[in-house]
C-alpha cells in the first residue's frame, strides 16, 4: 500500500467508524425498543429496519478493513432508509394525509405508540440517524475521491 493509499483510508476511517457507531446504536435501540420494551414496531419501522440493521454489519467490516470505498455500498442503504424514515415523519407529523397510511396490522405508523419516553418521535430518531450516517459517508467520500 502506497502512503497516499494509506493516508486516505486513515482520514476515511473516523468517520466510517462514526457512522458504524450510529448504525450500531440504532440498531440496538430498535431491538431494545422492540424485545426490552415490547413495543411492536409498525409498517414503516420495519422498512427502516431493513436497511438500518444491514448498515451496522456493513460498515462494521469497512470499518475494520479501513475500506474507503464503503460509501459506495454503504450510501445507497442509508438513502433508501431515509427515504422512508423521511416519508414516515411526513406521515407522523401529519404534513401527508392518513388516507395514505401504509400500516395494515400492528400500531399505527403516526399514533402515539410512536413516542419514546412519552416525548420523543421514534420516527425523527430514525431520521436522525440515517441523515447522520449519510453525512458521515459523505466525508468518508470527499477524504477519498480527489
């Protein structure tokens, strides 16, 4: 490995490590949520799912591997995840009409059962956390891309 080659995968690995941690937190708070606290997910939660608990095992390899091209395979999951996470707090906040509401079985995407700690929106956590991660492979993709 050349010292350029090694000096990009040094600066892309904070912030893959970064966003391993956010999707690793994620992860787990979802698990906790659901197993710990017995609170069902909805619809919309399990599409998050589907791309947020990938994202943890992705990355953790980039991050071990000091990969940094783990945008490239890491970027379209978060995207597609906040593109729900986007549309599900669109759908919490009432800004989209219910009539459109995705949720068949289980609580309701936008009911109060979408509340953490009796305060705090699941859905804008969700949200939250793949803007992070999204803008931390952005730098990870900037450092590496010349």
């Amino acid at each position: 490995m050349s010292e350029t080659e090694r000096r990009s995968g040094d600066s892309a690995w904070l912030p893959t490590f970064g966003a391993w941690v956010i999707a690793l937190a994620s992860t787990l708070g979802a698990l906790f949520i659901g197993e710990v606290m017995g609170q069902a997910p909805c619809d919309l939660c399990w599409y998050q799912r589907a791309f947020m608990f990938p994202l943890a095992v992705v990355l953790a390899v980039a991050a071990l591997r000091s990969d940094e091209s783990a945008w490239r395979y890491a970027m379209p999951l978060a995207a597609i995840g906040w593109l729900i996470a986007a549309s599900h707090n669109l759908l919490y906040f009432k800004l989209i009409p219910t009539a459109i509401k995705p949720c068949s079985q289980g609580p309701w995407c936008s009911g109060d059962g979408m509340l953490l700690f009796g305060s705090l929106p699941i859905p804008l956590l969700s949200l939250a956390a793949f803007t992070a991660i999204i803008l931390l492979l952005f730098i990870v993709r900037r450092r590496t891309t010349a």
